[in-house]
C-alpha cells in the first residue's frame, strides 16, 4: 500500500506506519450435516508487498472470529435484536484491535486501520436513488454526526444509507475513520456483483422477453452448451453443463467470465457484448499488479464504454427505471481509490476467500466436529509458530543440507557447499531444484510431488526467480513411448507421413544459423537435397511446462507460474489431449502481431551430433484479420491449410514456444450441434478466439 493516502499518513504522524488492513466475511464449512457457519475475522499490514499477498506467503492471518446470532423467526425482525447484532459486530471488532490502540498513538512505529471488505455503511453523499446522477463528495465523520443529530433512523436509511443508531468500531481508534478506509474489492463488487448478478442475468432477461418461453430455452440451452465446449486449460474450472448449478463460487464467476462473451455471441445484440467487453477489460486492469498513469487512462476509457454501452440494456426493456445500482456506482469511484490505497488486487477480498480454506475449512475437517472451535484456534496457533519457527531456523542456517551431512560435514569427510543455487532450503513455501525446469527455474517440492502422483494438476504458482518464460519438456517421458522411437515408424503410428522430412528441415535450420520458424520452415518448402540424415532415435514427452511472469495472477513470490502443456493421445481414459500454444515470431512488436498461434501434436526430442534439441511437431493457425474483432476485443484465428486441405505442419524449437493460449470458437448465429464435445472444439469450427481473458498474462500479451 504505497498510494496518497499512506504517504499523507507518514508525513502527518512523522514515523513508520504501519496501516492495518482488516477483512471478514461468513463461510460456510458444511452444508450436507447442518450448515455449519464461521465468521473469521483476518488481518493483514498495508507494508507487504502485493506480490507476497497473492503468491499466499502467509500475509494474511487469523485474527478471529466473531459471533453469530441466531433467534427464532418472530423475533429475528424484531428492531431491539438488529441494533444488538449490529453494535455486537462492532464492539467486538474493537476489542479485538485494542491491544493495538497504544500503538496509534506511541510515536515509535505507528499503526491505523484500513478495511478492504465493503460492508453497507454508505461513504458518499449520493441518494440512493440517483446514484450516477451528478457528482457528489465523500461523506465524512463530521457530515455522518450532523446527520445522525438531525433525522430519524428511517431517514437517515431511506435517504442517505445511514443505519444511525450503532457507534462504529472505527470511532474507538484514532485516524480511523470509516468513510475514508473502504476500499474498492474486485471479486465482490466487479466479478461477483457487475458480472455475475447484473449482465449475465440481463442478459437471460433479455433473451426470454424478446423470444418466446421454447425459442427462449433453446438459446440458452444453446449458451449452456457453448460454455461446456470450452477447451481444456490449466486452472479453468469446466461447466459439463453450462451455468445451470445452484451455489456459486467466487471462482465459479471468474472461470464463466473467461468464456461467456463468445458464448453469447450471436444470440444478443452486439451492443450487449461490448458492454460485456468494456466491463472485463475494466476488472482485468484495475487487476494489474502495477498500475500506473496509463493504466488509470486505460481503465477510465473502459468505463465510459462501459456506461456507453449499457443504455442497450434500458432500451431493451431489460432496466427500464436505469442503472441505480451501488456495486455499479462503485466503478466510478476506482480510479480516485487506486490512487488513495493503490492497485485493489493486494486488497481484494479472494485473498482472505483462499485464506478461508486453509484457516477455517480444512481446520474443520480435522476437528472432532464436537466443540470445533476451540480445535480451530489452537491449531492455527500451533501452524503460525511453526511456520515462524522455520523461518527463524532457515535464516541461521539450520535446515541446511540434512543431518548425515552435517555429521559429515563435522568428521571433515564432507566438503560443505555454501552456494545457494546449488543447497535450497527446504521450506514449504520455498523453492528446491526441479530438474524439467532446468536450472533457473523451481516449483514448489509438496507441489511437484502431487504432480507425478496425480495427473490433473495443470498449473500453480513457482516460487523460483523471476524470467519472462521458459518452456522445457516434462521431466518424465511418455508412459505410452517410455522406449526411444525412430522417426519413420513414429509417422506411421500417428498419421504424419511427413514428420521426418520436418525433423530434417528444422534440423537444417539449426545447423545454419537460421530461424526454426522462419516461413520456408513453416510452409514446408526449402532444398531437400542439403537435408541432413536423422539416424538417431527420437524421444517422446507427453506434455511440456511453460513457466511465465506473471504478477497479477495467483503466483509465486517472484509473480512466476507455470503450467503444463499437453499432447497426448489419450487423456484421463478418454480421447486425446493436444493443447494451443503461442509461438513468438517477431519479439520487436508488441502484442498479438508478435505471436502466431499453434497446435502442439507432438512433444519430442532428439541428438544431433551430440547436440540436444528439445523440439514440437505443431499445426498452424493463421491471423483472420489485421486487427482484433471489433465487438469482442479478440483476435481471430483459422487452420492454415494447404490446397489440398491437409494442415500446415512444421517442428519447431522449444524456445519459440512463449506459453500455453486459449482458443473459443467462433459460434456466430449457428446453434452447436448437441453431440459435439469438448474435446472435439479445436477441430469443429472454422474460426476461433484467442481468448486473452483466460489469465491476466494473456490479457496483457494477447491484445
């Protein structure tokens, strides 16, 4: 948290400060035996980087939790037992922060509050039925007294928002002032609230105003069936029956955003889309993990789009009385935020939303079920001191190497390394040498190890040091070609009569200093009398691990994360598994215009005069047009295909692979044929997105 607000703090208070940022929200541990609930309170310090907050390095903590009460329906609308709840919260919140109030006001290292989880206290003058109408100020302590003197309670709620008759927890603390700490929180309010709530259920509004109830359940049987048809990636969570499910998660939103624009394509007005474009772009970049001038540029332009095109939805019939929504309205208050607490993704509330399932939830499980709570506290308690405990031992070199070779190391029959690349510590959050990754590159060792036992896991953060990406084969070879293969019998198997003379030509490249994806590489054309021979035998991988930076997402603490990239006959007993990827053709542009667009079918390698070259047997997209698609904001890509239809094919070094894409169909006005599958949707279309709202890295690549 290094904005305005902060600095104007340091400068007022002339010591260190330290802002602490609080977040609390209810979860729920079991629904099948009884709904159990919790209401965790967590904390966390505004000086830790946002890096550390999304790579989960323990940033946030476990302050508590709070009561929930319960009562019987007559009296749970009862006014006396609503105002009792209410300032129970808050009390409670004071006296859980009141060993820190010496502390604000000692002028040694000094500590004020920020929250990050909006509640429904009202920080601006707007009415609450003109929320977008004009341009109102923030309210403030004074204001909220003045008001609370001078009306009723159901004045002060009806008109201004105000619930006047409990003391905020925030007046027990100096500098701590309710209407100036809220700051903005993307899941609930962009992905959760704009999103989910608003378009997407106009959205279905529309649809079965303007169509009749059976011309309406088939279009959204029809948008069910398009999202089930997105293809496999690493971290996208599957909807095997489209959006139709009752309990929604925050991840549950995410995932449907990344692929619900193409979905509904076709079958709404354009104007919708773009309405749907400008609101993703606008979550994506108040997302970055640095935002700068430009950023708030970009970001203000989206919501004057945004707001630009949403009227389709008034003009329609879908909102006919406007848009007077706070979650909306809150949109425009971003960019004056962001300048006051910084980028929102250290201060989104999907961090304390993880920290419910390694805090509360697996805690619970644990548990004897009987009194859990006390478990709980305990346990936290036990976890927090060891994972300091760890911490103070690795940094006075006591997890060094292990104890036959500190015994070793002491009898002189050893010889002590002292270089950090080569000895890691082996903490739970700290990186060890993975040997597919190559030697600049680590994963974490428990994650690693789930990886070889379990197949599904397809991507998470790395802790390592941070490149821009780095793409190397999968440590292990293919369980179906554990044995080396020769290349003419491998083209026989896998129907590419082909493969060797590609080999050849790739080979040639290398041997001359030439690009391995250059068009005479690519189109399958050159001298086919200077080939060289492959007498070698080639080995085969199933898969390749693309390592990337990319901060914004959930990463490691470096921002790196990788994931793992298939070409497999046979996935998970079922068909074949073969991933899109994109190849950087020219690093001098920026943007799409530097990458084409490729599907791997083969991962392979092989020597050369003992030289050894990591290679992938791919099919060719091409760009469809100059420039991205005007309603979605997505490039569009098509096969490339030679005239006799067969695909443009070429092996290409693993160095030109950047990362893994992500590739929807182009639905367009057609219906998609209900037998059609998910593993099927890379060969049944003609045209396809580059979907760049997949991750924030591909958002930031892909544009």
């Amino acid at each position: 948290m290094s904005s305005d607000w902060c600095w104007k703090q340091a400068d007022l208070i002339g010591s260190m400060f330290v802002p602490i940022i609080l977040g609390s929200d209810k979860t729920t541990v079991s629904v099948a035996t009884g709904h159990n609930q919790y209401w965790p309170v967590y904390m966390s310090i505004g000086n830790i980087r946002n890096n550390v907050q999304c790579a989960h390095r323990n940033g946030v903590v476990l302050l508590g939790f709070l009561a929930i009460l319960t009562t019987d329906k007559e009296s749970a609308k009862d006014a006396h037992f609503r105002k009792f709840r209410r300032q129970l919260l808050h009390s409670s919140l004071a006296k859980m922060l009141e060993s820190l109030k010496p502390g604000m006001t000692t002028p040694e290292v000094h500590c004020s509050l920020a929250s990050f989880k909006t509640g429904a206290q009202s920080i601006y003058t707007a009415p609450a039925d003109g929320l977008d109408n004009g341009t109102y100020g923030r309210c403030s302590r004074d204001h909220t007294e003045v008001l609370v003197e001078e009306f009723e309670l159901g004045v002060l709620w009806d008109e201004y928002g105000l619930v006047g008759d409990i003391v905020p927890f925030t007046n027990y603390f100096p500098r701590a002032d309710i209407h100036e700490l809220l700051s903005p929180d993307i899941l609930h309010q962009l992905i959760k609230g704009a999103f989910k709530d608003h378009i997407v259920t106009w959205v279905h509004k529309y649809i079965k105003a303007r169509y009749s109830e059976n011309e309406a359940n088939i279009i959204l049987d029809d948008i069910d069936h398009r999202i089930a048809l997105a293809p496999s990636f690493a971290g996208l969570r599957r909807f095997p029956e489209g959006r139709g499910f009752k309990q929604w998660m925050g991840d549950d939103s995410k995932a449907l955003m990344k692929v619900y624009m193409p979905a509904i394509e076709g079958h709404v007005p354009p104007e919708m889309v773009l309405t749907l474009q400008a609101l993703i772009d606008f979550v994506y970049i108040a997302r970055r993990n640095i935002i700068d001038s430009n950023s708030l540029n970009v970001l203000d332009d989206a919501l004057e789009r945004f707001h630009r095109h949403r009227e389709i939805f008034e003009i329609s019939g879908v909102r006919p009385n406007g848009f007077n929504l706070p979650r909306q309205h809150s949109l425009i208050h971003y960019h004056k935020m962001i300048r006051s607490f910084g980028a929102p993704n250290g201060l989104c509330s999907s961090i304390t939303e993880s920290k419910h399932i390694k805090a509360v939830k697996e805690l619970w499980r644990r548990s004897s079920w009987f009194e859990a709570l006390n478990q709980m506290l305990l346990t936290n308690q036990c976890l927090d001191k060891l994972a300091a405990s760890r911490i103070d031992f690795a940094s006075h070199g006591m997890l060094r190497g292990t104890c036959l070779s500190y015994i070793l190391d002491k009898l002189g029959l050893n010889t002590p390394v002292h270089n950090a690349e080569v000895i890691q510590v082996r903490l739970e959050d700290e990186p060890i040498d993975i040997p597919h990754l190559g030697h600049n590159n680590h994963v974490n060792a428990d994650l690693e190890a789930d990886a070889d036992q379990d197949a599904e896991l397809e991507g998470d953060a790395v802790a390592g040091p941070m490149v821009i990406a780095h793409v190397d084969l999968a440590k292990k070879s293919g369980e179906w070609s554990t044995k080396r293969i020769y290349a003419d019998l491998l083209a026989d198997q896998i129907g590419e009569p082909e493969l060797t003379t590609h080999i050849q030509r790739f080979l040639h490249d290398q041997l001359h200093h030439s690009d391995s994806n250059s068009e005479a590489s690519k189109s399958g054309t050159g001298s086919s009398s200077a080939l060289p021979e492959l007498y070698e035998k080639i080995t085969l991988y199933t898969s390749a691990i693309a390592t990337f930076f990319t901060p914004s997402d959930v990463s490691g603490i470096g921002g790196m994360r990788y994931e793992r990239i298939h070409a497999v006959d046979t996935w998970r007993n079922g068909p074949g598994q073969y991933d899109c990827v994109f190849i950087s053709t020219d690093p001098t542009v920026e943007g799409m215009r530097g990458f084409d667009i490729a599907q791997v079918r083969l991962f392979f390698s092989f020597k050369h005069n003992g030289v050894h070259y990591p290679c992938a047997f791919v099919h060719w997209f091409k760009h469809v047009h100059n420039s991205p698609d005007e309603n979605t904001g997505m490039w569009v890509v098509e096969p490339e295909t030679r005239e006799d239809g067969t695909r443009f094919a070429s092996v290409i070094h693993l160095d030109c692979i950047f990362r893994a894409a992500h590739l929807m169909p182009v639905f367009g006005h057609e219906f998609v044929p209900t037998y059609l599958s998910y593993t099927q949707t890379l060969d049944a279309f003609r045209t396809y997105y580059v979907n760049k709202y997949i991750d924030h890295q591909a958002f930031e690549i892909a544009w």
